[in-house]
C-alpha cells in the first residue's frame, strides 16, 4: 500500500515567489491567502492529509455496514416488543449514523468514491438466519446479513424479532469489530485509527449487553 501525502515543498515555493513578485503590501497578503487556501496542508496537518489503501477500504466498507445496521434498527420501533431492544437500537442509530457522516467526509476529502451500492455480503447466524447470500462482484464484507435474512427479519414480530434482531446484530457487530482492528493494525491515518478504536470499544460493550439480554 502507498501513503499519499501533498508536496509541502512546491507550495512553499510557490508562495515565497508569489510574495517576491508582488511585495510585502495587501496585493502580497492577499495572494498569499489564495495560494494558501489551494494548498491548506502547506500550513495546517489536517487529520486526513496522510491515509493509505487500508484506510480508504475502512472507510468504504463501514459505511455500508453501518448503513445496513441502521436498517436493521429502524424495524424496533414497530417490530420489537421489549424497551430495551427499541433503546439499543435507538443508541446504535444515533452513533452510526455519525460515523456515516464522518468517515463520507474523508472520502470526500481524500478524492476516492463514496460506496452507493450494497457489497458482496459474508453472513451466517446458525439457527436463526438463512444461507449467506451468493457471491457477487465486490469485496466482502464481515457481519453483513443478507437479503433474504433482513426479509426475515423484516417479517418477525414481538418476542420472535427481538431474538432474532438481537442474535443478527452481535453477528453484525463482530464483522465490524473484525474490519475496526484491521484498521487500527493496517491503517495510517489518526482519524481513522481513532474511530476503528471507539468502534470497537462501543460494538463490544454493546455485544456484551445483547448477549445478556438474550439470557
């Protein structure tokens, strides 16, 4: 994997002739400022000026698995039975849909696609969901549940969808788990690395606490 980082030497140039050229009054104060505002890395080290491949696939295949386990937990409010089921699943909405938010900035931020389209799916809860869905073009995915299991899901009620939900989701959240550690092993940037860490930390409280409501 490369690292890629901006040229701070050609934007220093730049700027030192540009105040040469035009001297030390406002024509040179605003030039600078132009220059600057093209080049923001030459006097600030933004969080997201270093990142690699590994950081980039962090990005790009959280987004859709958080955007599958908002899915999921948008079912509580109609489907679930217990408080506690619909509380969980109000708290991991709220926190996944920030993540969304900011790690779609990075990619923005870094030139590189924002995924739009659902990706080959790896799921499997044994006794509750169907078979994992068939393989398709695209990387895989840990934790992803497939269509014919969010049908299933979509279809249960009351004490059935709370069990069912609550097993789907710490499968969900393991694949997550898998993707933050690999981040924080593989990948570069401080942003990146600082939210696979919060991630983990949060999806294995959470884990732990569906386990306990299972029992």
């Amino acid at each position: 994997m490369r690292t890629h980082q901006p040229t701070h030497l050609s934007v220093a140039v730049a700027l030192t002739g540009a105040l040469l050229l035009t001297g030390c009054g406002a024509n040179s104060q605003r030039l600078a400022a132009a220059v600057i505002s093209q080049h923001p890395s030459a006097t600030s080290s933004s969080p997201t000026t270093r990142f690699t491949d590994a950081d980039v696939m962090f990005a790009q295949q959280m987004i859709p698995h958080h955007q599958q386990a908002i899915r999921m937990v948008q079912l509580a409010a109609s489907h679930a039975q217990s408080s506690k089921v619909k509380a969980l699943a109000a708290k991991i909405s709220g926190e996944q849909a920030s993540e969304i938010k900011t790690m779609t900035g990075w990619l923005h931020a870094w030139g590189k696609p924002v995924p739009t389209a659902m990706p080959r799916m790896m799921s499997s809860v044994p006794g509750v969901m169907g078979s994992p869905a068939p393989a398709t073009s695209g990387p895989s995915i840990p934790g992803m549940m497939s269509e014919a299991e969010m049908s299933q899901l979509m279809s249960a009620r009351g004490p059935n969808f709370d069990g069912m939900f609550l097993q789907m989701m710490i499968q969900h959240h393991e694949g997550a788990l898998e993707m933050a550690k690999t981040e924080q092993v593989e990948g570069v940037n401080p942003a990146a690395r600082k939210l696979a860490n919060q991630i983990e930390v949060a999806q294995t409280a959470e884990i732990a606490q569906m386990q306990q409501m299972l029992r």
